[in-house]
C-alpha cells in the first residue's frame, strides 16, 4: 500500500484527523468508500440477482430432474444425472477429451501469434494501422456460419490447402472430413482469428512508458531482456486477462465446432465439444435436466481450473497500483 | 505515456544509438513477415469474396479460388431478393441492438470495474468470484429460464432482452479486462485526487475514467462485433421477420430443405462485414492515438 | 411462468389440474356448441368463433414459401375477416430449439409447422392440439387425403397433426452424367445389390472422379426402406423394429460397396451425412445418385448444371409410403381451437389456398387439388418429381407409426455408428451392437 497510510498525508486530509493512529482501517473514509464501492457495484448486483442467479439456481435445480422442457413427469431423480455422466455416457467422456485437447493446443498457440504479431505492430510506421486493422477481421467474422463454410472448403479433399501442398508434392488428407484432423482445421480456425487478444496486447503494450526502454538501452540491456524484463512484465496484466478468458473461451468454444461438423458434431463425433454436447442434449434431445447438470460440472471444473489461474498468478502478474491479489 | 511504442522482440534497437545500421535490414525483415502473415491470413477472406461472385450452382461445385464466371447477382439477390423483408431491414435491426449493447455495455462495466478495482468494501472478493463465475455457465441452460423472466415482462419480440442484461454489466468478460486495465493504472494518482478532496466518485470521473480510455474502447469494439454476430440469442428473443437481425437474415438463406442461396449468403456476409469493419476503424484510432499522459509525471 | 416439476409420480398435481382446465373449458364451449360429438376424452369440438380473433402462426422455409403463406393467410382473412394472423417464420435452423423455447416458456404460436422428426416427441409432451374429435366432426375434411398419410399423423391413436403436403423417399441421379457415360439409368424395382454392382461401374467409366453412388448407410430413411422391404418397420412403438443382426447386414452391405468403390470414400459421404441439400454428392458431382426426399429433387437441381432425375429407393416400391412432408399442428393450449382447426382445413382443402401455395411444400395432400395443380406445372424438374411421385404411389406400402419421442437421438446415433464404420474404426458387428445399446436409452428417456 501506498501513501495514504503515512501520517504525514492523513494530516493534510482535514477528514481525516478524526482517525485514531491504531485504527486506520475504519472511519468515514473507509465507510465512505464501502458506500461507494456498493454504488458503483449496485448496477450489476441488481442485474446479477434477476437476470443470472436465479436461472443459474434454477438450471442448478433442473441438473437433479429429468426434465424434458415441459414436464409431465419431470421427476427429481436425485444425483442421476450426474452418475450418469461419468459412469454410463461414454459421449460425455468424449466431448471432454475434445474439448481439452482443444484448449491447451489453440489457446497457447494463439496467445504467442497474437503477441509476436502485437509486437510486430506496435511501432508507429505507416501502414501498420491498416495492417492493424487487416489482421483484425478475422475475428470481426468469426463466428458466422460463412467463415466455417469456407473453412470446410478449404481445408476438404480438393480444397485449396491440398492444392499448396501438391506444389510440394504433399497429397492432403480430407482434413476437414477426416476424424482424425478434423480438430486440427478447428484448431486452426480458433488461432487464425487472433485479432481479438492482438488489440488486448496492443493495448496494454501501449501503455509501457517509452522511457524504461529507453533508459534499459542506455544501460546497455539488448532487446530480449528487454522484452522478459520491461516487456513482459509490464504487460502481465494483460497476459493474465488474456491467458485466463482465452481458456475459459476456448472451453467453451461452440460456433466453429458446430457448423464445420455439420451441426451434429461429426464426422464420428470428433467436433462434439462440450458445449456442443450440452447444446444437443439440452435442445436436441430436450432433456434439459441433463443439460443443466452438464453445465455445472463445466462451471466447477473451469471454475477451478481459473481459481488454479488466480493463485499461480500471484507469482507473476505485476501490478503497477501494488495492490497484488 | 506518449505515442512511442516499446520495441517489438526481433527488432534491433532503435532508439537512438548504437544499432542504427542494423535496423533497416530489421525493418526490412519485419515488413516481409508482416506482409507474409497478412497474406496468409487473409486467404480465406479473398476466397469468401471470390465465392460470392460465383454464380451461385457454380459456388458448391467449383472449390478452387478464381470463379469462371463471375457476377454481381449475388449482391443483387441478397439485397433485394427477399421479397417479404429487404436484408436493409435487417441491417438497421442489428445496428440499433448492436449500438445499444455497446452503450449499455461500456458504462455499466465501468463503473463495475472501478468498483472491484479501486474500492475497498466488504464481500468484494467474494462478489467477483461470483462474478468471474457467470462466465462460466453455458448460456444454453440459462435461456429458458431467461425466456421465461423476459416473456413475463412483456419483453419478447423487442430489443430490451438483448440490450438490458448488458446494461447491468452482465458481460463478465469487459469487466474483467477494464478491471486488469485499472488496476494498471498507478494508484499514486488516486492519492493524489483524493488530496485534492477528490470522493471516490470525484477520482472515479475525473481520473481513472480517462486513463481507461483503451479499455473502453476495447470493450466498445468487442460489444459491438459480438452483438452483431450473435445468432442464437437473437433467434430466441425476435419473432417478427421484420424485427430479424443479420444474422438470422443470413441463415435464411441456407435453409435445410428451403432454399439454398449460398451465392447471396456470401455476398450478404461480406457486406455484413462492412459496418462492422468502419465501426472498428473508427474507434481503433483511439486506440492508435494512445494516451496523453503528461497529468501522469510530475 | 411454467411451474417447477414436481416430486412424485407422473400423476403429478400439475398434470391433474391442467386436465380439470381442459375439462372445465371444453364443458365451456360445449355450452355455446351448437354440435359436435359429447362425451371424448380429447377436447371437445368448439364452436366456430364470430368475434375477433388473432391468431399466431410458425413455420419454417426461406422466403419463397413464406410469401406463398402470407397470401394464403391473407386470402383467409378475406373470407373470414374478423381473423387476423400474426406470421413468425424463420430458418430451418434452430426452428426446433426456438419451438421447444417457447412451448416451455407457454408462448408458442397457436399453429406451428412440424416434420415427422420433430412430431412424436411433441406430441409425446402432449403439446399439440388433439384433432381426432375434430376430424371425427369433419371439421377438417379428410375424404381428399389418403388415409395412409392422414395416419401418419397420429400419435399414440389420436390425430396430432395433418400434412400439409405429401412426399416419398426418392432417389435422384445425375442424368447428364449417366447418359454421357452411355449407362443405364437407374429403374424402380432395381434391387440394392444391382444398384450396387451398377454403381461400380459407373465409378469405373468415370475413372474414380464420380462414384456410382452415395452411401446410404447413415441414413435413417434409406434403412427405414430397406426394412419395410423386408416386412420389418423401423419402430415398434417405442422400441426399435429391428435386431442388431438386421443393422450389421445392412452396415455390411455398405462395406462392400465401399470396398468395391462403388461407394465413395467416407470423408465424402460424411460432408453429406448433414443433411444440406447443397452438399449431396449428386450436386457436387462426386456420386452420381443421392438419396433424398421426392420434392428436394427440384431444390437440388439449382445447385448443379446437370439434370437430375428422381426415381425410388432400390428393392421393392412397397416399401416406400406417403410421407407427410410437412404438418400443422396446433398449440394444445391455444384459447381459439375452433379457428385454429378451421384454418389447418382452409390450406389443406380449399382449391385457391391449394393454388397459391403449389408444390412448394411437397405434393399437395388433397387429391383433386393435386391433380388440378399439376396440370399448371411448367418447371420441368417439378413435373418431374409429380410423375414420378404418381407412378409410385399405386405400389405403396401401408404408413408406417409416426417416429416415437427420442427419434431425432437416434437419428444422429445411426450417423455416428455407421461413420464409425465409414471411417473403419469399427466392424459392422460392433458399430451395430453399439447402436442397438445407445438407442434403446435414448428412446426410454
């Protein structure tokens, strides 16, 4: 923490002086920042409370029925669901695989492009706004049905890739039909559109004041302990945001899966991501009490996997405003 | 903080000294690659605009880039093809909901986030683990229960579903990053505020809302790209064909056993693509123009 | 808002009371009846109504089919104007997802489009309308329809819904290619074997550009033929119709024709497997037959330069029967049964609602409307389709049941286990076996 706590600026806060020595914490001060932070978050507690916690509540209720989306006989049946999950559905085992495999081969990849291309445009030469802007679309069209469309195109048997790699004398697979690689076109997908945590990157690389570069480079440090020095710590932040909603994201990835695997989560389920599983099962087959418990094991297994996040980021997120959390 | 930007990994030095000679081959090397990526990420792009100048029994069967014949119909047909609803209707329909979630969006996570980041009250990290955990949950579980609190509003076939929920900061996501963007900025100014006799009202406007100008501004993109691409939420909530949105208008084109336009649904995707390109050239300046920070020194 | 399930058995309080509510209003409107049959356990037939009435209706289709239905919604007005429309429709996709939302949240149109797939599984939830006192009461006149597609309507004995149009599982070919290859185009009555061996050599002319045939064995609707062929359904009331012996037979013989090349590679046939008309093999050029509904014959050929033709399912036509193509089905708790019940007749029956509407939808159901529509049919691919559908109506087999509640499950579970062996991941034996344990939970639910 910072100055507020020396005597010597409670002093010039005529407000203040009312505050004993031992008991900083408390007082008008504090309590008028509790009043504010409750104002400032009233907004979302409202909206919290009415629009997401009691659907969540609710879903959380239905993941103990069999609810089929209009009950006749929408039963309570306990923990059913969820032994059954793990025990007896071999698809859900299935979508979980798919699902991580996913996670930790696009969300690193993706991370580093949308980095090295950050870097690559933060310096101000012409041209590099609409390079900017170019590398972003990508991500502007990501989730249309057009774009996975393409992808299918491109990536089938007589698509264009096979047609680069007949140049090397490569003859391609039916890598968008094949189960086998089928992720691999997805995966692709995911880290082409690496606008979207580029503009993040640039963002936060923007604010890194030019004079610790400068000063670096007078001392006589190179660029690449400049960038694990300066660089990358500054910039910890925004990694971490980055780091952290990417996975969750990619989690939770859905559109692409969906429309290259032709909406059912083909070819042989090998795009049937989780949310995808969850989306047929909740709307497909409506049974939406399975669904429900679906989603919460998602909420607690990424929910932990994010405090995991939080904790291990303590060693190496700097903040600038030392309020490290 | 001034408009000089740090030096990217590859790069020599540039500032000013020793390795000056160097940085022309640097720069040379670095456009090549840039030039290179830029090539190769937007492949598909040119291949979605080449398709939609395929005529359209040309766009299934013909896979490779160039079309044999190509033609503007399907510009022609997407637009004014529909003869029950003009795709300009649908267009003015996402940019109002677009528009508004993006107001909506980037007050109400603002004033979250400066809540969670700069305020000190009691439950704080309890309510942002909540918080962060609303990111979580599926949104396909929540919508029918959601469906069910907006149709007893009164609120179904309206933009008020899709707008309102934003407007008490439901999107984790922005307040999360506008959080991480706060919590950059250097407290030392918040003392300095409040020694001015500055509430944390005071030092929320006229300090910490400024600097977080690029947070905004990113939040402000995202809002509106998501917005305008989101297809299922629109689905569900929008009955009337003339309250349709872009995205829904561009399904309809590639019905099951409907009709099948594939031709217009390119076409009408590139140009769906046009509003939200401006928007973000437009407000990717003021990412470009960073920040003026000379209130920070001194 | 819809009540929380409850506890307990099926009989729970809330069915109970929605029942006494249906009693209580069908002991309401039968006061003001001025006929209709007494005492049925369905709700009893309402009097048509005099005052102003708004109804809601939903269907899916592109644009084409809504404009046909606005005009013949409008037409309606005209005859009956204190009647007035509300008019949602949309895509295919997501019309199912967007229906079960609203039905759950109570705020579903008063008449909704359905298929065969969507069907069982919301009547089973006894959200349609029940219609059999009503066309009991000829209210909806049924004499012009074929009692076989008429039955294809019910579900567990009562009349869900009524088919709009009619269709029949047809294959199609790439005419053009066939006759340029100088081979014989495919008949009625060719058995699958023939079909196969014929297909190999097509694949051979073509050297492996075009294979002779897509394969079928994903397909929920080509097994449903093969086994009506066979004397067998493919449900049994709610249980399958069939043995796991009956399915490893039939991945077999798909196996071979793969091995034979007859077939194409499974990455091809997956791309089709979806379902989208723009991707079948016989538009893509990559197979010359697909197999398809009758009246996506049409729809296919904009997609391809080449002619198509239509003609049945190889094996013995009786296996094919009249689909219903398309319902109405109305809203079990709309407040205006009567017209609802009045407006499903106006589309099937009435000749001018029958002209405007056409053959966009299928093969009108009306049997004079049919005739009289065909008549005034000038795109050649539709006559086509007519032609054929007429010539093998006579060989039809009986409907067969309307698919259960968990059909659309078992649907995706067949393409799931017959690319398993597309993809040679599994025997026909294991695949089979796997399919016959996956879908009798699916359809127990």
């Amino acid at each position: 923490m910072v100055a507020t706590d020396t005597p010597a600026t409670d002093l010039r806060d005529r407000r203040s002086t009312r505050i004993p020595a031992k008991r900083r914490g408390s007082g008008v001060n504090t309590r008028r920042e509790m009043v504010a932070g409750y104002a400032f978050l009233s907004p979302w507690l409202i909206g919290f409370m009415v629009i997401t916690a009691i659907p969540m509540l609710y879903s959380f209720y239905l993941s103990f029925t069999n609810w089929d989306l209009i009950s006749n006989a929408g039963q309570y049946v306990g923990f059913r669901n969820y032994v059954r999950m793990f025990t007896q559905d071999p698809a859900f085992w299935n979508s979980v695989r798919t699902t991580v495999t996913y996670a930790v081969v696009a969300t690193p990849l993706k991370l580093a492009v949308a980095l090295g291309v950050a870097m690559l445009l933060s310096r101000p030469r012409r041209g590099v706004g609409t390079a900017r802007a170019l590398f972003y679309l990508p991500s502007l069209l990501g989730g249309s049905v057009a774009l996975a469309l393409v992808w299918q195109a491109l990536f089938s048997r007589a698509g264009a890739i096979n047609a680069f790699l007949a140049w090397f004398g490569i003859t391609g697979k039916p890598w968008v039909n094949d189960p086998q690689y089928v992720m691999g076109t997805i995966v692709l997908l995911g880290v082409w559109q690496f606008g979207a945590p580029m503009v993040i990157f640039l963002a936060g690389l923007k604010q890194i004041p030019r004079e610790l570069y400068e000063a670096a480079s007078v001392d006589g440090a190179g660029s690449w302990r400049q960038f694990r020095h300066i660089t990358l710590p500054s910039l910890s932040p925004v990694i971490f945001f980055n780091l952290v909603l990417e996975t969750i994201h990619s989690f939770q990835i859905f559109t692409s899966a969906y429309v290259i695997g032709g909406g059912q989560g083909g070819p042989v389920d090998a795009t049937k991501v989780y949310t995808l599983y969850l989306y047929l099962t909740g709307f497909g087959e409506s049974r939406i009490g399975y669904a429900s418990a679906l989603a919460w094991v998602f909420l607690l297994a990424v929910g932990l996997l994010t405090v995991v996040f939080f904790r291990t980021g303590r060693f190496w997120v700097h903040y600038s405003d030392g309020d490290e959390r | 903080m001034t408009a000089v930007l740090p030096r990217p990994v590859a790069a020599p030095s540039r500032a000013g000294g020793p390795a000056r000679s160097r940085s022309v081959g640097g720069t040379v090397l670095r456009t090549v690659l840039v030039l290179g990526l830029l090539a190769l990420v937007l492949y598909p792009l040119a291949w979605l605009l080449a398709a939609s100048l395929k005529p359209n029994d040309e766009v299934a069967s013909n896979l490779s880039l160039l079309p044999h014949a190509p033609t503007l119909d399907n510009y022609v047909r997407g637009w004014t093809g529909m003869q029950t609803i003009s795709f300009a209707r649908f267009y003015v329909n996402s940019t109002v909901i677009a528009l508004g979630v993006v107001v909506a969006n980037c007050v109400s996570c603002l004033v979250t986030a400066y809540a969670f980041a700069r305020l000190r009250f009691p439950l704080r990290g309890m309510w942002f683990a909540v918080m962060i955990a609303t990111l979580l949950l599926p949104h396909h579980v929540l919508i029918v229960p959601q469906f069910v609190l907006f149709k007893f509003l009164g609120w179904i076939d309206t933009p008020l579903p899709l707008i309102v929920p934003k407007a008490v900061a439901t999107e984790a996501f922005f307040v999360f990053l506008m959080v991480q963007f706060m919590r950059s900025i250097p407290r030392e100014l918040d003392q300095a505020a409040k020694v001015d006799g500055c509430s944390p009202f005071g030092i929320f406007w006229y300090v910490v809302m400024p600097l977080a100008r690029p947070a905004v501004v990113t939040t402000a993109i995202f809002s509106f790209i998501w917005t305008w691409n989101d297809f299922f939420s629109q689905l569900i909530y929008l009955n009337s064909p003339d309250h349709y949105t872009v995205p829904i208008g561009l399904r309809l084109f590639v019905g099951g056993e409907g009709q099948t336009e594939l031709g217009p649904m390119f076409a009408m995707s590139m140009l769906s693509l046009v509003p939200v390109f401006l928007f973000f050239l437009a407000f990717q300046r003021l990412l470009v123009e960073g920040i003026n920070t000379e209130g920070l020194k001194g | 808002m819809r009540s929380v399930p409850t506890t307990g058995t099926p009989f729970s309080r809330r069915r109970l009371l929605s029942a006494a509510v249906a009693v209580g209003l069908g002991a309401a409107l039968t006061a003001c009846a001025s006929s209709g049959p007494t005492e049925a356990p369905a709700p009893q037939v309402a009097a048509m109504e005099t005052g102003p009435v708004e109804l809601t209706i939903f269907w899916w289709g592109g644009d084409a089919r809504a404009q046909l239905t606005h005009q013949v919604l409008a037409l309606y007005t005209q005859k009956h104007p204190n009647v007035t429309f509300k008019e949602t429709w949309q895509a295919n996709a997501g019309y199912i997802d967007k229906l079960n939302t609203n039905l759950a949240a109570n705020s579903a149109a008063d008449i909704f489009q359905l298929d065969d797939n969507m069907l069982g599984g919301v009547a089973a939830r006894n959200q349609t309308l029940d219609l059999s006192n009503y066309v009991a009461a000829k209210r909806i006149d049924i004499t012009k329809l074929s009692s076989s597609l008429v039955d294809y309507g019910k579900v567990g004995g009562k009349q869900a819904a009524v088919p709009l149009a009619e269709n029949t599982p047809g294959m199609v070919f790439n005419k053009t290619l066939l006759t340029s290859l100088g081979v014989e185009q495919p008949q009625i009555g060719w058995t699958w074997e023939h079909l196969i061996s014929w297909a190999k050599d097509v694949s051979a002319k073509t050297n492996y550009k075009t294979y002779g045939t897509m394969d079928p064995s994903a397909d929920y609707k080509a097994l449903w033929v093969w086994l009506r062929q066979q004397g067998m359904d493919f449900y049994n009331g709610n249980k399958l119709g069939f043995s796991e012996a009956d399915l490893t037979r039939w991945f077999q013989l798909w196996k071979d024709a793969r091995d034979q090349k007859a077939a194409p590679p499974a990455d091809i046939i997956h791309v089709a497997n979806a379902g989208d008309v723009t991707k079948q093999l016989v538009v893509t050029g990559q197979a010359a037959t697909s197999f398809m509904w009758s009246n996506q014959m049409p729809e296919l050929a904009k997609s391809t330069k080449d002619t198509l033709g239509v003609v049945s399912y190889p094996g013995d036509p009786k296996g094919q029967w009249a689909r219903a193509a398309l319902y109405f089905a109305g809203n079990a708790k709309t407040t205006h049964p009567a017209v609802v019940v009045d407006v499903m007749n106006f589309f099937i029956n009435d000749p001018d609602a029958g002209k405007i509407l056409g053959t966009e939808r299928g093969l009108p159901a009306n049997t004079d409307i049919r005739t009289s529509v065909q008549n005034s049919l000038t795109d050649p691919n539709m006559k086509a389709t007519v032609d054929f559908e007429n010539q093998i109506a006579p060989k039809f087999g009986p409907a067969p049941n309307v698919p259960p509640n968990g059909q659309s499950s078992v649907r995706t579970l067949l393409i799931t286990e017959a690319e398993k062996v597309q993809f040679g991941q599994l025997s026909p034996a294991a695949a089979a076996k796997e399919f016959m344990e996956q879908a009798a939970l699916k359809l127990t639910a």
